[in-house]
C-alpha cells in the first residue's frame, strides 16, 4: 500500500503540493484529476524522487519509500527509437540491475509474451500503432518490479479503441495486486478505470471519492464547475 502524508512541494516561494496526503492499496487504481497548473504531474514527480519534497512522508507499507519502488509509464511512451522492441523492454535490466545479457532477454519476451507482442521483439517502434506502444512502454516498466506503477497521461495519443484496450490492460495489472496511481485530463477514462478519483486544486485535495460517488454527486463547488464544464457528464 502506498501511502502519502503531508507531501509539500516548493519551487523557490511558489507552493506547488499543499499538504498532500492519500492513501491506494494494493490492486486499487486511483485517479488524480484536476485543472491545468493544480500540480498532479509534479505529484507523480515527487514520488518517483525527480522533484524533492519539502516536507512530508512517502511510505510503502510499513518502510519509507525508495525510487526503484515506482515504475512510471510516461505521457508519449518515450520509447528508444534506435532499439527494437526487446532492446527497449531489456534496456534497464542490464543497465541498472546488472543482469547478463541473457537474462535479460529472457525476462523482456516473457513479458512482451504477457502483452501479446512477442512477434514484434524484432521491429523498432516506428513500425507499431499507438496502442502497441504503449504497451510495450508498460512492459518496459513492468520488467523492472516496481512496486507501485504511476501514469502520467496515458491516453493522450490514443483513439478510443486503444483507450479501451489500455483500460482493459491497466484493470488486469491491478487484478494482479498492483497499486497504480494514473494523472490524466481524459475524465472518461478515470470514470472507466479508476476506483477512486482524487480532484486536485491549488496543490491540495479537495476530494478524495469512490468514483461513482464522484461524478454523481460532487461534494465542493470548484468540483462541481470543472464536471459541468467537461464533455465527460
């Protein structure tokens, strides 16, 4: 379980994260949304240690969290257009945890297999649709163990076919156990996915909601304008 409490965040006097705290436990997908500016994406940054908090606790279960315990799929996949497939999903294994070669291969295409892109090991990622892409940006960072995986946008170049392919996806990896935390504009996805949604202003939040709960009936007013004015109600 990840578990967040007071998380401030400061870029020289501008207060970015106000007092953050949240909990997701394992197998829960929880959304964090909110208007441009509210501070999600420097969320997500904090927790994978690329923005340092200026006060606050990160812990998984009962020890303080660590960077290798996240694993971040990143808005545009951010794929090595010089690699083949299996070089992308393998890089990381050999470069930070140090495993041979051969290992290395071994647990990339077990885990291409896993997302059904085994046949394209060989191809390079100009060559794949956007849903495969992201898939293989997930299974790039799911090689690595993470205990918690974070999304940063990850519907932003999909059409809605392969924004329900990713829905499907993200579901079966929290199935699995897997706490994922998805910063996302793309409210119809957070209603389809998510368990909980998080609605983010001014650095704080100001709702914390089962989903359903949310997007029926919305507790604060700022909430209740930003629905009212999204194509999602």
């Amino acid at each position: 379980m990840l578990e967040v409490k007071n998380l401030h965040c400061r870029f020289g006097t501008d207060e970015i994260l106000n007092g953050i705290s949240f909990t997701i436990a394992n197998g829960e997908i929880a959304t964090i949304i909110g208007g441009s500016g509210a501070g999600k994406t420097t969320i997500i940054r904090t927790l994978c240690g690329l923005e340092k908090i200026s006060q606050g606790k990160i812990s998984i279960g009962e020890h303080k969290s660590k960077r290798g315990d996240y694993g971040l799929v990143q808005q545009g996949c951010c794929l090595f257009e010089h690699m083949t497939i299996l070089k992308n999903v393998s890089y990381a294994l050999g470069a930070v945890k140090k495993f041979p070669p051969e290992k290395s291969k071994k647990i990339a295409l077990e885990m291409l297999a896993k997302f059904g892109l085994e046949n394209k090991a060989n191809s390079y990622p100009n060559s794949l649709s956007g849903g495969q892409k992201q898939r293989v940006a997930i299974a790039r960072t799911l090689v690595m163990n993470p205990k918690i995986l974070l999304f940063d946008e990850p519907t932003s170049a999909l059409d809605p076919e392969m924004t329900s392919d990713l829905i499907t996806t993200i579901g079966d990896i929290a199935a699995q156990g897997m706490a994922i935390l998805i910063v996302s504009h793309d409210l119809a996805m957070a209603r389809r996915v998510s368990h909980r949604i998080l609605f983010l202003e001014h650095g704080k939040i100001i709702e914390d909601r089962p989903t359903k709960d949310f997007f029926s009936n919305p507790q604060t007013e700022r909430a209740k304008s930003f629905l009212k004015n999204s194509a999602c109600i």
